[in-house]
C-alpha cells in the first residue's frame, strides 16, 4: 500500500476515535505512565501526549515505508 493510503487509513481510525481519546486520557492519564523497568529505563519510548505520540508514530511509518521502498529489491 502506498504511504498516502495508509495514513488516510489512520486519518479515518482518528475520526472514529473522536472524543473517545479524550476519555481515555481522563481514564489512563498520560503523565501517570511509568516508563522505565527496574533494568532499562524509556523502553515505552515516552511521550507526554497523544499528539507526541501520534506524531512519533506517524513519523517512523514514514521511515520505515522508505527504508521498505529502498530495500524491496533485495528480497
């Protein structure tokens, strides 16, 4: 699939959770998340918001559809 249809994709899954992200946060706030072990620390990879989150991922999709395009041929 090409990158434009999968973050239509994602656009359409963010229409669908409207308001429900909202709720969740008041449910499982963000900033209550404990993102280290007792033997590696960030290994959640935090992040203090949904956007941040959203964005993070959003942006290793992006790289990781073109490390894909660039290496397809060698499969």
């Amino acid at each position: 699939m090409a990158e434009d249809t999968i973050l239509a994709h994602i656009a359409g899954y963010d229409a669908t959770l409207g308001d429900a992200l909202e709720r969740n946060d008041e449910r499982w706030p963000i900033e209550d998340i404990v993102y280290a072990t007792d033997s590696e620390d960030d290994w959640l990879c935090p992040v203090s918001s949904y956007e941040e989150e959203h964005a993070r991922v959003l942006t290793f999709l992006s790289a990781r559809l073109t490390w894909m395009d660039a290496n397809i041929t060698s499969f």
